[in-house]
C-alpha cells in the first residue's frame, strides 16, 4: 500500500477543513429573461447555516461597480428586492425587467461561518430571451352571423406547428374552418362561433399556448319554452346581445306576460309559440301545451268574504221561511171548517145544533127547518 507522507496528509487536511469554513457562492454564468417580466438573478451560498448574513448586488464584474441595487441588504433600487436571506438563499428580484438591463451583475454575500468571518463574490451574465408565449390576435370588421373572421396567432417564429382551440376543444379544420399557417379562418358565422378561442405552437421539443381571446359574435336569439307547474317561460338565455322583447302566444292569442317572460297555462290552451327579440333579429320556440300539468281552477269572480256573507244570508232566509211555515201551520186550525150532510133543526127551547152523529158544534137561534140537505161551503155556522 502507499503511504501518505505525514506532512503532505495534514496539509489536505488543513485544506479541506478551511474551505468547509468558507462561504461558497453557486450562481449560473449566464441567465435569461424575458422583457416586461420579474426576473430572479439567482445567487445561492453554503454553508447555509452561516449567521449574521448580508448581501449585495451591483452591476458590473467583480472589481467594477457600475450601479448599486442592494448593499448589505439594504434596497438602494426600488425595482430591486431579496426574495428572501439566510438558509442559503441570496437571489435578487428585480421588477420588469427590460432589454437595458442586459449585462454583468455581482453578487456578494458576508456571513459568520464557525464564529469567523468571511465574504465571497461572484459574477453573472445577464441576457434577454424572446417571450416564447404567443399572442392571439382577433381581426374583422363585423363580427355578425353570416360574416367572416381571422385569428392570427403571433410568435416569434415562422416556423412553429399552430393548433387551435375553442371553448377548450379542438377545431376541427375543414369546412367553415380553414388554417394557413398562423392564421385560421372563420366564415358563415354562426352562434356556435361565440366562444373562448386560443392557440397552441409547438417550438422544438416545447409548447407554448396563448391566453384565451372571446370571439364576439352577435346572432339572433335561440328561444327555448320552459314549463315549470302551471306557468311557461320563455328563455333567451342564448343571445347574443341580450333579449330585448318577449312575446307569447297560445293559439294565436297574445297571452298577458309576469316577470318579462311568463306566462299562465289553461286548460284551453294547445300550441304554445314564444319569440324573442335583440338587435339582430327575433327567434321562436314552439311547443304543445303540457297535458299533465295541474291548471287552476276558473274563479267564480267571488273571494272568501263573499262567500261567507251568502252562506249566511241563506241561512237567515231559511230560519225566516220555517218560523213563517209554523205560523201558518198554527193559524189553519182557526179557520172555518167544511161538512156536508143531511140533518133535521128543531126548536127544543136550547140554543145549539146538532150535527148528524150528535156532535154540537154551535150554539145560534133558528127557525125550524125540517129534513133540509145543507152544503156547508161558505157557512158561517161556528
């Protein structure tokens, strides 16, 4: 085996435990960014538990300091800020970064490691990169149904493979839709058109998609007629711009509308028709009337007040009628009764009659009339 002379093995020794003592900076040689953005100038040290940490950041190399933006942790440039100090970290922000900022930056940091003090510092190229996002851009004169439009989606490169979306799914090229390049062409615009559209480039082995633009395209209402118990809605929910008149009809007949769009069912009803009008044009929806739907019932024209005061009303006429029935009922046994018959009058020197059968109804001073037939019509015998 070697042997290690003993003085060449403390040497190492003494060099490798006096530059774990030192502060070590990790920062890139060169960083990209793009113009209009933040942008984080990264700068890392180790031993990460070094105390009483400070940093600086300057423009310039390592012996020229052409603009100070942090000094000892202190913000000289109000663009500029730590994005945090102490456990490692000694990166600098600085906001909207722009093509003037190109250049060398240093960055420096001063710490306590194993109760020594030390500084390192170290340079960084700084440059700017193209922005890889597209842009959407949306070009027409009118966008109405019936018209045309152009998406042109706007990158950095002539070269990139373009995908289109709407509403979040792909379009379909073909048809009304037809793609050159960048651009993608819309023709015969319709209502499926308003929507959220956005591109995709596919760059190398990278994809880069744009935000999404709203495609405006006005179109005439699509009503649809919503029934809901003994009510109809007429629904223009797909328009666009908004509705701005209702119109209902049952049969034929213009139905009086609650709430701006409804209308009440009745039992007569067959064909229900609704149109809807913007500034574009009037739509409509056409439906039978439901057959299963509880209609109310037609009013008498008479509320509870009503009906009570003429439930009662007849009540009072009725308990009159019966008290004018018992005393009609007990008048009749007053009144003159009728018998007819043959009977004999005598003069027995007693003032009464007899009737055949020998009842005595009365008591009156005749004549003697013998054996005489007597109709008792209009007698005025008691």
């Amino acid at each position: 085996m070697c042997k290690i002379n003993a003085g060449i093995y403390v040497f190492l020794t003494t060099t490798v435990v006096g530059c774990l003592s030192q502060l070590q900076l990790t920062i890139p040689e060169t960083q990209s960014f793009v113009a209009g953005e933040d942008a984080v100038f990264s700068c890392r040290y180790i031993p990460s538990d070094a105390t009483s940490v400070d940093v600086t950041w300057f423009k310039g190399d390592l012996f020229n300091n052409e603009e100070s933006f942090i000094s000892r942790s202190i913000v000289i440039n109000t663009r500029a800020s730590l994005v945090a100090v102490g456990n490692g970290e000694a990166s600098m922000r600085l906001s909207a970064y722009s093509r003037t900022d190109e250049g060398v930056y240093t960055c420096e940091v001063y710490g306590n490691v194993a109760g020594a003090p030390d500084s390192k510092k170290k340079s960084t190229r700084i440059t700017t990169r193209e922005n890889d996002k597209p842009v959407l851009e949306i070009i027409s004169d009118d966008l109405t149904e019936g018209g045309s439009a152009t998406l042109t989606c706007v990158t950095n490169s002539n070269t990139d493979k373009t995908t289109w979306y709407r509403a979040d799914q792909l379009v379909s090229i073909g048809e009304r839709y037809q793609a050159d390049g960048s651009v993608l062409n819309i023709t015969v615009l319709t209502n499926v058109d308003h929507a959220w559209y956005k591109c995709q480039v596919e760059r190398e082995a990278d994809t880069f998609e744009s935000d999404a633009k709203m495609l405006s395209v006005k179109y005439t209402p699509i009503p649809k007629l919503i029934f809901n118990q003994n009510m109809v809605a007429c629904s223009g929910e797909d328009s666009f711009p908004l509705p701005t008149s209702y119109t209902i009809y049952f049969d034929g007949i213009q139905q009086k509308l609650t709430n701006e769009n409804e209308a009440m069912l009745n039992n007569d009803c067959v064909n229900i028709t609704c149109f809807v009008e913007n500034t574009v044009g009037t739509g409509s929806d056409t439906e039978l009337c439901p057959k299963d739907i509880l209609y109310p019932e037609k009013q008498t024209g008479l509320q509870g007040g009503a009906v009570a005061g003429i439930t009662v009303g007849v009540l009072l006429f009725c308990v009159i009628l019966g008290v004018v029935v018992v005393i009609l009922l007990k008048g009749m046994c007053f009144l003159p009764t009728s018998k007819s018959g043959t009977f004999s009058v005598k003069d027995t020197g007693e003032n009464k009659c007899e009737w055949p059968g020998g009842s005595n109804d009365s008591e009156q001073d005749k004549d003697t009339v013998e054996d005489e037939s007597y109709e008792n019509t209009s007698s005025n015998w008691i």
